[in-house]
C-alpha cells in the first residue's frame, strides 16, 4: 500500500505539499519512505528549489526530506 501511496505522490508531490493540510500529510510519509522514494521525492523537489524551500508549507516537507537523508548516509 505505500507503495501505491509513493507512486502517486511522484506526480503531484510538489502542488499538494504547498497545501496546508497536505503537506502535514507528505511530511509523514517521508519519515516512512525507503531510500528509492526518498530519492524520488528529492527528484522532483529539485526542478524547483526555491519554490520548495520558500513556500510556507512545502518547505517543511523540504526539510523533512533533507533530515531523512541522514538516515541513509551510512547506510548500504
């Protein structure tokens, strides 16, 4: 099921994290996602970065996203 959550998160993941409501939601789910959707989530982050890092709402999802990195640093 999360799975299905992430695939369909990739299309729209940056519009709905600039919802006030959403974006609580989008800021949860990065703490479940694995190291592909993480990867996949920063991808489509990165075709605007200003935008994500300066919206009231979506920059927390940014932040969560970064924080979460550190998760896979070390790890194989």
């Amino acid at each position: 099921m999360l799975e299905n959550i992430f695939r369909e998160l990739s299309f729209e993941v940056v519009r709905v994290s600039q919802s006030p409501t959403v974006s609580y939601i989008v800021e949860d789910l990065v703490h479940l996602a694995d190291r592909a959707q993480l990867t996949m989530l920063l991808d489509k982050f990165s075709v605007d970065w200003e935008l994500v890092c300066t919206h009231q709402f979506a920059s927390h999802v940014s932040q969560a996203l970064v924080r979460h990195c550190g998760n896979f640093l070390c790890k194989r």
